[in-house]
C-alpha cells in the first residue's frame, strides 16, 4: 500500500498517456522531457510495475498503464473541477468591508456607487461595528481601520492621516457673538462623542490652544462620531472632527471651518487584509479603488 499519493508523478503519467509523447507532456506541464521521465520512472518503481512500453520512435501503455491512464485522468477531471467551483464561488461571494461605523457612513458609503460602476459584478457587505472584526471567524476579506498600523500577522498599508479641528453649520458662526478663534468657543454649546480616541477630545484640544473657562460636562453627547457630525449639520452646536470624515460636508458647504485652528491626530487609517487576500481579484480591485479615492480626494499618504 502507498504511504502517500504520488501526485507529481501520476500528473506526468495521465499527460503522456494522453499525448503518448513525453514530449508532448512536458511542453503542457512546463517542465522538461527529462522531468517527465524521471517522474514516470519513480512512479514505476513506487507501484512495483512498468507503465509503458518505450519503443524507439513511440509509447506504449501496458497492461497496467492501460488500467491506471482513465482512473487517473477522471480523477483529475473531477479535482480541477471541483477547485474551479470553489474559486468560482469564492468570486462570486460578496466581498465583505469592516469599518467604523463613522467612517462607513461619512466616507465609505457615499464613494460606494463609484466602485458598483467600476465592477458591477462585485457585490460589498459592509460590516460596521466599534469591535476589531476577526479575518478568520468573521469572514471579513478587508478591514479600513482607525489605528496605529500595528496588527501583526495582517498586510498593513497607511492610506490616511488626520487632523482634528472643530466644525460647525454656517448659521452657527454666523450668530452672535461670532465664532472667529477658539476663544469664541465659551460662547457656543459643544458637541461631543464620548467614545472618542485618545488625544481627539475637546479637553486635549481646548489645553493645546491655552482656552480655558469651558464646561465640558455640558453639552450634547453621542456615542457615534457621525451623529455628533449630523448634529454639527443640523445647527445644534461645534464638533470636533476627524478631518476624513468632514470632506463631503466641508465640499458642500454644510459644515465649515470657523477657524482654522487644527491639531494633528494620534491615529490613521490602514488598509488591512490576510497577507494572502490580495491575490483574490476582489480585494485587489477594492486596495485599488480605495487608493484611488484617497487620492482624489488628494489625501494619499506616501509609504514611510
């Protein structure tokens, strides 16, 4: 009995059984006459018995090779068959995306219609949650991820920093006394988003510009950067911003910058995926688009 199945050597044998040429086989299997033969000859020597007859000028099966060619061939047939189904329904399977629940709705899912009309054929899960999703148990083939670039193990690439400075609705500036420089910020309520990151919190920004005289226990409170950004739209008072998440509202006129007073933010955001997803073409075209939006939105970080 085998100890193991003899692959390399039985692939050679069903192709010059089929070509009846050694010849022929190696210039299918991209490898030499030669290496044919010897893997042909070891097989031989494994089963205990000749499978071909060599004659001068051709090949012939014997007995034994007669019996083994059409096992072997129908075995193949039905591996290659059964990997194409699995790597057709690999493609097929909707590519999953895990986000921050802010930057889905701030930034991913208002660019999402210009990656269906780049490749229609590829449906996007998007799963948004605060917890770092699992690429194994989660079935997640991509993360975008707020963080230091520090997840061992994963393919990592910086794709954007950011810059925190507050934001408001043009009404807002507008109503007296005016909001002109921070110091004008003891005159308008604060929005605030109490799962914030370290270093992007009001209290931080207020001790770097030296303000002082600001309640910051009150105020309207949010658990999700979004919301306190919506608020910021709907007039209800000054956020705090993560730059990437303001760009269309800043584009739009909905929110503004009342100064221009800013701080560099302590986290960026990463592109993150299994070191061997890149080589499934639907998380190599969503890297692409990705780098292609950062881009035009003229935000790319170089590789450091």
């Amino acid at each position: 009995m085998l100890s193991r199945l003899p692959l390399n050597g039985l692939r050679c044998f069903e192709a010059a059984a089929r070509h009846m040429s050694f010849k022929l086989a190696a210039a299918e299997l991209f490898v030499t006459p030669a290496a044919v033969s010897q893997q042909i000859k070891a097989l031989e020597t494994e089963l205990g018995c000749p499978l071909f007859l060599r004659r001068p000028r051709a090949l012939e099966l014997t007995p034994e090779g007669m019996r083994l060619a059409p096992v072997v061939r129908d075995a193949f047939s039905r591996l290659l068959a059964a990997v194409n189904d699995l790597k057709e329904q690999e493609e097929g399977r909707p590519l999953t995306v895990s986000v921050l629940p802010s930057f889905a709705v701030k930034w991913l899912i208002p660019r999402l219609s210009r990656f269906r009309m780049r490749y229609p054929e590829i449906d996007v899960r998007i799963a948004a949650e605060d917890r770092r999703a699992d690429f194994v148990t989660d079935g997640v083939d991509v993360a975008l991820r707020l963080g230091d670039g520090n997840y061992e193990g994963l393919h990592v690439e910086k794709i954007m920093s950011e810059r925190i400075y507050p934001v408001c609705s043009p009404e807002v500036a507008a109503r007296p006394p005016g909001l002109r420089k921070p110091e004008d910020l003891k005159h308008y309520p604060l929005l605030h988003d109490v799962n914030t990151f370290a270093g992007e919190s009001w209290d931080n920004f207020l001790q770097q510009f030296g303000i002082e005289g600001i309640d910051l226990r009150r105020g309207a409170f949010f658990t999700q950067m979004d919301m306190v950004l919506q608020a910021a739209v709907e007039g209800q008072g000054v956020a705090l911003a993560r730059s990437q998440l303001v760009t269309d509202d800043l584009r739009a006129g909905r929110l503004i910058r009342p100064f221009e007073n800013e701080m560099p933010a302590p986290l960026a955001y990463y592109f993150v995926c299994r070191e061997d997803a890149l080589r499934s073409n639907k998380v190599s075209v969503f890297r692409d688009w990705v780098l292609d939006e950062v881009r035009r939105d003229g935000i790319l970080d170089e590789p450091e």
